[in-house]
C-alpha cells in the first residue's frame, strides 16, 4: 500500500507532463499504418502454426509487445536515473514512511501501468485497422501487464548500475537489435537455426511469441513456456533492484 503513494506522485508529475507520457506510443502505430498501407500488399499472407494470416495481423502483435517494452523501459530507465541521480528524489521520498523496497515496488508499478496503457491504446488501433482476427487478443492486456513489470524490473535492476548517462547508449544498444530481430517482422523460421535459438532467448522474443499466439487465437505450449520466463524476469530483476536501491539510497 505504501508503494501506491510513489504512483500517485507520478500521476500528479504527468498531469503537467502529458504529452511526455502519450507521445511514447505513437512510434508503433506509425509503423503499423506504413506495413499496412505499404508492405502488406507486397508480403501477402504469412503461415503462422499452420493458419495463414495477413502480414499486417502478424506484425502487429509484435509491434503492441515492443510498445510495452518501450513503455515500461522509459521509466524503468532514464526516469528512475534521474530521479535517482539528478534530482535525489528518492532522498526525500524516504524521509517518508516508505522505505527503499517500496520505492522499488511502486516505481516497477509506475512502468507497469505505462506499458499496459500503451498495449491497451495499441490493441484499439490495431481493432480499427482490422488486424485482430480473434476476440482472444483482449488477454494481450493481461499479457501486456506481466511484459511491462518484466522489462520493468530488468530495466530498473540495470538502471542501479549506471555511473553516468553515457551509460545508457548499451540501453539503446539492447533494446535496437531486440526490435529489429525478435520475430517482430518476420517468422522466426526465417533466421538460420543457430540464430533462432538465439532469438528465442531474448526477453523481448517471449513477449511477441505471446502476444502473437493470443492476439490471433492461436495457443500452443510454448506460450506457457514464454510466460514462465517473463515471470522470471519479474523476480530476479526485482530481487535486484530492491537489493541495489537499498544500497544507494540508503548509503
């Protein structure tokens, strides 16, 4: 409960600061409209376990798993930085009666939320574009939750190491090639077989494997074993940052 109070400080931060926190999914929906408009006519139709789906269906669950990614990480990452190194925010927070886990708590809450509210956008975007081909992909919101608090958690546990905001180019240095090769534009058949392994261990692979399955009303095993490494996510890269914030903020 204590955790709450730090999301309702960055509540009343963003009423003044809005259009930082909108403009964060306009990216996905941009790329979403030039598929649509431009290289699903050239693609064609994708074979996905067997059922055959149009391009712009297939890419865009991929696209509403990187707006989580993209969301949870912005305020897992440079935020908490700042408020942590910049501003010594925290510093004050903690001559309340919250403590360094409940920083940590509330802040992962913070990137939850944001990145579940960019999936939530997303997924009506992608209803009035007529990409979702089940009424499945509502439990991508859901879904969307446990992504968010994953790249939340791994995006706070780094963010305690950074000495400087030089740091933050290995950020961008993740996060590209995740974006660009994580099956979000193509079927991961198409890499050759040692690359796809590789693919299939990156964080942001589980959640456009899980996303995809869901949005297209398509289930398979796997998925169980995507949602088990995103939870893993949570824990460990929460076990972190509770330890790292404790050591820095109360030092």
């Amino acid at each position: 409960r204590r955790a709450l109070r730090l999301v309702e400080r960055n509540v009343y931060v963003y009423r003044r600061e809005w259009m930082l926190l909108v403009s964060g999914f306009f990216e996905p929906i941009f790329y979403l409209f030039s598929i649509g408009i431009g290289l699903n006519h050239l693609v064609g139709a994708i074979s996905f376990h067997g059922t055959e789906v149009p391009y712009t269906s297939f890419v865009a669950p991929g696209l509403l798993a990187t707006a989580v990614m993209d969301g949870a990480l912005l305020d897992a990452t440079f935020n908490l930085y700042f408020k942590l190194k910049i501003s010594k925010t925290y510093d004050a927070v903690l001559a309340t009666p919250l403590g360094a886990d409940d920083v940590a708590l509330g802040e992962l809450i913070w990137s939850v939320l944001r990145g579940a509210l960019y999936a939530s956008i997303f997924l009506g975007v992608m209803f009035c574009f007529g990409t979702v081909t089940s009424w499945w992909a509502l439990l991508c919101i859901p879904a969307a939750l446990v992504m968010g608090a994953a790249f939340g958690a791994a995006g706070m546990a780094a963010t305690t190491f950074m000495r400087s905001w030089q740091d933050f180019d290995l950020v961008s240095l993740a996060i590209m090639p995740m974006f660009l090769f994580s099956a979000t534009f193509y079927p991961l058949s198409v890499y050759p077989a040692w690359l796809q392994h590789v693919v299939a261990c990156t964080p942001l692979y589980q959640g456009v494997a899980l996303s995809r399955g869901l949005a297209l009303g398509v289930f398979s095993w796997t998925m169980a074993a995507n949602l088990i490494y995103l939870v893993a996510m949570v824990l460990i890269g929460l076990a972190i940052a509770s330890t790292r914030m404790r050591r820095l903020v109360l030092s």
